[in-house]
C-alpha cells in the first residue's frame, strides 16, 4: 500500500474528475491520501471530499500565500471535528512569494501551532525559503508539537535540522528529476522510517511526466526512486513510509 500525503485535490484542476482520480490511485496501490487545505476555500471543499470518499484523510490549514485579509487561524477550528481529520495543514511561512508580510505569516503560523497543540493533531509545514525562520518559532514547541516539513528536498542540513526537532520529510516529485542531487541525497540518507510519500499534486510532477497534471497515483514513481537511490525494495518503501503515516497521523504503529 501506497499513501500519498499531500494532494491538493480540492482545487477546479480535478473538478468532476475526482471519481477517476481515486480510480487511477487505487489501480496503482495508492490506497489512502491527505487532502490538504489551504484557505477557507479549500478547507470547506476538503471537508466535503472526505464525506463523500472514506480514503481520504484530510488536514486544515491557512497557508502562508493565503489572503489573510479573509481569514483568521481559528476559522479552522469548525472543521477539526471531522473523524477524518488528521493533522493542521498546509500552514508555514513563504518568503519565496511574499515578504512583505512576515509578520503577518509568523502571526498565523504561530497560532495554527498552538490550535495544533490544543488538539493533539500534528502540522503540515509549507517552508518555502523560510526553514531558519520556521526552526526558530518551533523551537520553544519542540517537546509539544510533531509534524512533517513538507517538500523538504533543497538542503540537507536543513533536512537534520527538522528530524532534530523530531519531525518527518515529506519527498515528492523533484526526488525523480535527474539533476536533483540535493533531493537524492536527502532520499538516500536520512531514516526511513522518517520519510513521507507525497505529490504536492497538481503540481511538482514527477519526472518524466513534467508536462500532465500531478495526480496521487504517481506516488509509485517516486517510491520507486526512493527505492532504487537506497538500493531496497518498493515494497520496503511502500511498507515502512505507510506505517510513517500511521504513527504520525493516526497515533498507531503500522496499518
């Protein structure tokens, strides 16, 4: 069994193509996702996907790229209570986008942090040049909060510096460019049993496929590059990456 753990499939790109999505997922193994949100938008759409498909496991969060204008962090707190939440997601800051408003983005990180204490659910980490920034507000929580910095694949430093805090590394698509050397490096060297599959879909394709849609059932590929840069087995990765997910999502040890 494949999962992947982050699949923004509440925006229009899957608009009435979800029951072909799940289908193309499921024919390659990928049996469960985390849908993320992002927005009031999007949290709303990712709670509606999770009535409608049991495989789903959804997250909810304001993303640092947000309109923040039109949110606030405790408008999140009405969806928690759905039984297929798993984890406050995808918050974080971005200092690739926007710069301006840095503090406005640790305002809200900071309080998505604390609503994730409170809740005992883990975080989905946008850190998208910002790590030091995001290391640095983690650390007075580093004994209260868990999670995974999402699409952490440009630094190995940056990459211990995050399992220090005890946190997981989600590995998507750039892991499959040829080029890549810092995100095979990461692939290949830190724990496995640290590491989380996932697509960022629709976005971050996986090589060669950079011209379709990103889909989850594309998790395979970057399994199966994960596998050949550690010279083990996809069932290996396979195995191992979904007992990930159910320790740190679901507070068990394997599925």
């Amino acid at each position: 069994m494949l999962i992947d753990t982050h699949a923004h499939l509440n925006l229009k790109t899957y608009k009435n193509k979800l029951d072909d999505v799940f289908q193309k997922a499921w024919n390659n193994d990928v049996k469960k996702m985390i849908v993320i949100g992002m927005d009031e938008k999007t949290n709303q759409k990712a709670y509606e996907i999770a009535n409608k498909y049991k495989e789903v496991m959804v997250a909810f969060g304001i993303h640092p790229c947000s309109d923040f204008s039109q949110e606030t962090p405790e408008s999140i707190i009405k969806y928690l209570n759905h039984p297929q939440t798993v984890a406050i997601g995808e918050i974080g800051l971005d200092l690739h986008h926007r710069q301006d408003n840095l503090a406005v983005q640790k305002k809200f990180f900071q309080a998505q942090v604390k609503i994730a204490i409170q809740y005992n659910l883990p975080i989905i980490i946008h850190a998208r040049k910002s790590f030091e920034e995001i290391y640095q507000l983690l650390l007075p929580y580093r004994n209260q909060v868990r999670g995974v910095f999402h699409c952490l694949v440009f630094s190995l430093e940056e990459a211990k510096k995050a399992l220090e805090l005890g946190f997981y590394i989600g590995i998507g698509g750039v892991v499959t460019y040829p080029h890549a050397q810092v995100a095979h490096e990461i692939a290949k060297t830190i724990p496995l049993d640290k590491i989380l599959l996932e697509t960022d879909c629709p976005y971050l394709t996986p090589y060669p496929f950079q011209n379709e849609t990103n889909e989850p059932y594309h998790i395979k590929l970057i399994a199966q590059k994960i596998a050949q840069l550690r010279n083990i087995s996809l069932q290996c990765v396979a195995t191992q990456t979904s007992n990930n997910v159910a320790k740190l999502f679901l507070n068990k040890n394997s599925f």
